[in-house]
C-alpha cells in the first residue's frame, strides 16, 4: 500500500549512517594495504564506478556496508 512505501522512504536516510569520502578512502586503503587491490576494483565496478571520488554520495552508506564485508574497518 502507498502508505507503507511513503513510510519506508521516510524512515530509511534518518536511520542510515552517514559516511565522508574520507571515511571511504581511508577503508578502502585497509584492502589495499592487504593487497586486495582486485577486490576494491571490483568492489567499485560492481558499484558502477572507477575511482572512489566518482562514487554518488547516496550511494556511500552501501559502499561502506560492502567494505565492511570485505574486512575494512569502517
């Protein structure tokens, strides 16, 4: 019901955590560092993107979510 989804919209950016492309950068370095440089590529290719500094600000929160399963600390 259209009541439901206006609620979900509603409820989800407020509860989200917000995240800076610093904060991004400096996990995605931990991968590096480990040598994981083909699972970061992937990470951003499967994200839509080549570089981190492409990556659309809405879609941080998600970014960060995925570095996290990947074993970065964030």
């Amino acid at each position: 019901p259209p009541c439901c989804v206006r609620w979900a919209q509603t409820a989800v950016p407020t509860s989200a955590p917000s995240y800076t492309l610093d904060e991004l950068a400096k996990a995605a370095m931990t991968l590096m560092d480990t040598g994981r440089q083909a699972e970061l590529q992937g990470l951003l290719a499967a994200f839509g993107v080549e570089a981190l500094p492409a990556l659309p600000k809405e879609l941080y929160g998600s970014f960060a979510t995925a570095l996290r399963e990947k074993g970065a600390q964030i």
